[in-house]
C-alpha cells in the first residue's frame, strides 16, 4: 500500500490538529473535561511509526467518558472516511451511540492553519441511523491509502444569520443585516444544531 506523501500528510494533519485544538475547549465550556485519546491529537508531529490500521476517536471526556471524534474541514460537510471491508476501519469504528462527531471549517492560507470558532456535533447514534441515506465514494488513489468517504446529505448556511423561529415544515432565519425569512425544509431533512451537544452536557 502507498501512502500519503509527506507533505500533503502534515497538511492534513495540521488541519486535524487545529481542529482539535479547537474544539476541545468547546467541549469544556459545556462541562466536560477533555484530554486527547489518540496520540497527540492536537499536535502535528509525524511519527516514524504509527499503527495504520488502528482508528481511535480523537477526544474523551473524563467525568462522562463520551468520546469525540473531531473531523476539521475546509469545506463543511458531514463526511467521513470508511473502510467498510477492512475490521476497525469503519466510519465509526470505537465509537458507542451517545459518543459524538465533531464538525469544524479550518482556513490553510501561506503555511498557516486556523480553526473557525463554531462547532457542529452529531450523535452517532443519529448518524448510524440515517447511513442508510449517505453515500461512499469510490476508493481513493493508493497515494491516499485506498480508503473511502462516505458522505450523509446535508444543507449548510452561505452566509451568517440566526433562526428566529422552527416547525415541522420550515424554519425562519435572520440573516446578517437582513430581515427574517420564512424557508421551508428540503424533504427528508430535519434540522439538527446544538441538540446533540446539549444532550451531552454534564453540568
């Protein structure tokens, strides 16, 4: 198998770090208490050895003991890297239904990498259960390791704004020196913000 080259690894790796440099003092702002589960998450130092194959969430909390798994990118999507053919390699490998995923958009501009301040959560549980409507790519070239993403269906906001008000069917949202407007929901979606983190809290 052939992997990453250096370069485009420690960029990928800058971001994952960033990412979760991010977000894990989020997740102490809502009561948790959190250290890194994987090796140095929050560094973007390359090992001379690292066990491939072995997929952990990147974060746990220790007073509640959910687990984080923190995806940082640049564009915002719920997707995910999957090896469904491969024990241990799921998208959601190590990860119990009240664990968490950890969606944050990162900026590589001149060498540098930063983290945006908000931070999208899904419950995996939610997740396992609406994969039947996410899709998987075709295997990456063997310079990315030949895994695979898979992607669930999601709308995300352009520009900035607030929802003012929610129902079954539509919601109303207060863009940035805009007034309010009344959009209805595309069907088969359903909105889904900071429930997740919520439900998690401890305090």
């Amino acid at each position: 198998m052939a992997f990453k080259r250096d370069d485009s690894f420690l960029q990928y790796l800058s971001m994952g770090a960033v990412g979760s440099a991010r977000v894990a003092p989020d997740l102490n702002a809502h009561g948790h208490h959190t250290i890194e589960l994987e090796r140095y998450t929050t560094s973007n130092k390359i090992w001379a050895t690292k066990v491939k194959r072995l997929r952990l969430p990147d974060l746990v909390c220790l007073r509640c003991g959910v687990r984080v798994e923190v995806r940082a990118k640049s564009r915002l999507e719920v997707k995910l890297s999957d090896s469904p053919a491969v024990a241990g390699r799921t998208w959601d490998a190590g990860l119990g239904d009240g664990d968490l995923v950890a969606f944050i958009q990162v900026t590589s501009r001149d060498g540098s990498v930063s983290a945006e301040d908000w931070v999208e959560y899904f419950r995996v549980s939610d997740l396992r259960a609406t994969a039947a409507a996410s899709k998987l790519s075709q295997p990456k070239s063997p310079t990315e390791g030949s895994e695979r993403t898979r992607t669930w269906p999601a709308s995300v906001a352009t520009r900035n704004g607030i929802v003012t008000a929610t129902s079954p069917t539509h919601l109303t949202i207060a863009w940035e020196g805009r007034p309010p407007r009344r959009l209805p929901l595309r069907p088969g979606f359903q909105m889904y913000g900071e429930q997740a983190l919520r439900s998690s809290r401890v305090v």
